[in-house]
C-alpha cells in the first residue's frame, strides 16, 4: 500500500510504509521483505539496508517483481544505470516461457 502511495504524495507513502513496518510481524516473509525494503528506502533513506532486504527476498523468490523494481529504483538513486536496466529488465524475462512465447 505504501509503495503505490509514492505516486499520490510522498508524506502519505511515508505514513503507509511506516505503518507497515509497524505491523510487519503479521505478515508473510515475502511481504516482510518487501516492507522492510520500502521502509528502509522511502522512510529512512538507508539504501544498504533496503538493498539487503531486496537482494535476500530476490534471492528467495525468484519469480517476485517487487523486489527486482526496489532494486531499480534504488539503482537509479544511486546513479548506477547499468544496474538500473538489468533489474528494470528481469522482471519482464520472467514472463516468457519455455516455448519462447510472450506473454506481452
């Protein structure tokens, strides 16, 4: 909820994403990551932390996009572009299938 609140205003995202944070324990572990990855990037602005939460939940749900996009942004934060598209890429790689088609 916090991460498409980003779009409407920054103090609202804030406010959502700190909320969740608060409430992580109740939620799965993908959505932990998630969390704790928005939490760390938007409310805080510790981009190791959320690059940590990102890159361990990319790690263990491979097929997740919100991760590779985290991961994007924090990049583009960064300055990093060759970074930027690799994880802004991937998510699009994992909708095609083994036959070769796509499903865009």
């Amino acid at each position: 909820m916090g991460n498409e609140n980003q779009w409407i205003g920054t103090a609202l995202a804030v406010e959502s994403i700190r909320k969740a944070f608060e409430l992580r324990t109740r939620v799965s572990e993908r959505e932990k990551l998630i969390i704790e990855g928005d939490y760390y990037n938007v409310v805080t602005g510790n981009l190791m932390k959320a690059r940590q939460s990102y890159t361990l939940g990319e790690q263990i749900y491979p097929r997740e996009v919100s991760f590779r996009n985290g991961l994007g942004v924090l990049y583009n934060a960064l300055g990093n572009m060759k970074r930027v598209s690799e994880n802004f890429k991937r998510p699009f790689d994992s909708l095609r299938t083994p036959s070769g088609i796509d499903f865009l």
